[in-house]
C-alpha cells in the first residue's frame, strides 16, 4: 500500500534555505579556524566529506592527534542535572464541578 502526503513547495524552499544557512555557517567557522581557502572548504562541504585526523590536523582544525580517548586507568564521571520540577499553574478557578459547590 503506497500512501501519497503532498509536500508543499514553500515548505521544501524552507527547509533548503536553513540547510543552506547551516553549510554557510560551517563554511565560516571553519575558515576562521583553518588553513584553508573558503573556495576549498565550500567544495569539501559540497562533497559531504569527512576527515581523517591527519587531513583535519593539515587543515589547521586540530592540533594533536591521540592514539586513545581516554588515559589509562582515567575514570569517566556522570553529571546528570535533574530536570527543573514543573509548576502547575495556579488556576483562578476550583477544580470542582458546579454541581459539588454549595452556596
């Protein structure tokens, strides 16, 4: 069963435009924070590429490559920040049906 959803053209045009906008501001960040021209950076975006440590580093993004994540016998600790309680909003009227409220 093949089910049709219409999508419409705006919609598409939007979603284009912020994809664009993000490439451009990967472009941005990683001119001001590379070697390279953004002619190189803009194809490299273009081409979906991914870089290995060693091109990263060439490109200036890096400054070090690790062989481990982590030292030896270095511990990972958790932070968990429990969420904010929420707050029922206090409402200007009783929670009682007409029909329980006595004059």
């Amino acid at each position: 069963m093949t089910v049709s959803v219409p999508i419409e053209g705006r919609w598409i045009e939007a979603q284009l435009a912020q994809l664009k906008n993000m490439d451009h501001m990967a472009m941005q960040i990683i001119a001001a924070n590379s070697k390279k021209k953004e002619s190189e950076i803009e194809a490299a975006i273009q081409a979906q590429t991914i870089l290995s440590p060693e091109e990263a580093k060439s490109w200036g993004l890096i400054q070090d490559i690790k062989p481990t994540y982590m030292e030896p016998g270095a511990v990972i600790i958790g932070v968990n920040i429990p969420p904010e309680k929420e707050q029922k909003p206090t409402a200007p009227y009783s929670s009682r049906s007409p029909e329980t409220v006595k004059n």
